[in-house]
C-alpha cells in the first residue's frame, strides 16, 4: 500500500527527490571532510610550527564549512519543495476519492 502511495506520488517529482539526495551527500562529505582538516593543522601545523599552514588549511576549511551550510540548505529548499507538493497532490486525490463516495451514496438512494 504506501509502495504505491510512494510510487504514485514521489515518481512524478523524482528531480527534487534527486536534488535533495545530491546537495545532502555534498554536505555530508563536507562535515566528514572538516575532522581531517583539523587532523591535519594538528599534525603539520600546529607539531611543526608552521603558521602559514594552519592558516591556509584553516581557510580551506572556511570554505569546506561554507559549502556545508549552501548544501544543507538548498537541500532544505527542495526537500520542503518535495513535501509540500507531495502533500498537496495526496489531499487533492483524497478529497476527490471522498467526494466520489459521497456522490455514489447519493446516486443509489432513491428519491422520494
């Protein structure tokens, strides 16, 4: 039943349903990348003293930290995009399945 409830509904907007997935794995990879940067300016920065390193590897991880947050949310944008279209096509064809009992209801009571 909700296989052909999601089929039915999700595969008309499998673009978003695509975009989400994408921008979620780019954030994603960004928040398991920004550790190892961290690692790294430990490592060879801060064991060797190196202070233009840790400023660059720094940087690159204001980037990666950038590109986190644009990722979350323009996966944020479509998935609420997904969900409020699947909701509005789920009412409307739930509001037709109910209108159409009431109107087989009405159509074998015989008038008086």
């Amino acid at each position: 039943m909700l296989g052909k409830i999601l089929a039915r509904y999700v595969l008309p907007a499998w673009p978003l349903l695509v975009l989400v997935v994408v921008f979620q794995l780019g954030q994603s990879i960004a928040s398991l990348a920004l550790p190892t940067l961290n690692a790294d300016i430990i490592d060879k920065g801060v064991v060797t003293g190196d202070i233009d390193y840790i400023g660059r590897t720094g940087g690159v991880m204001l980037l990666v930290s950038l590109f986190q947050v644009v990722c979350s949310l323009i996966a944020v944008f479509f998935g609420s995009r997904l969900a409020m279209g699947m909701g509005r096509n789920l009412r409307a064809a739930l509001f037709h399945r109910v209108v159409a009992f009431s109107q087989l209801s009405a159509a074998s009571t015989p008038s008086s």
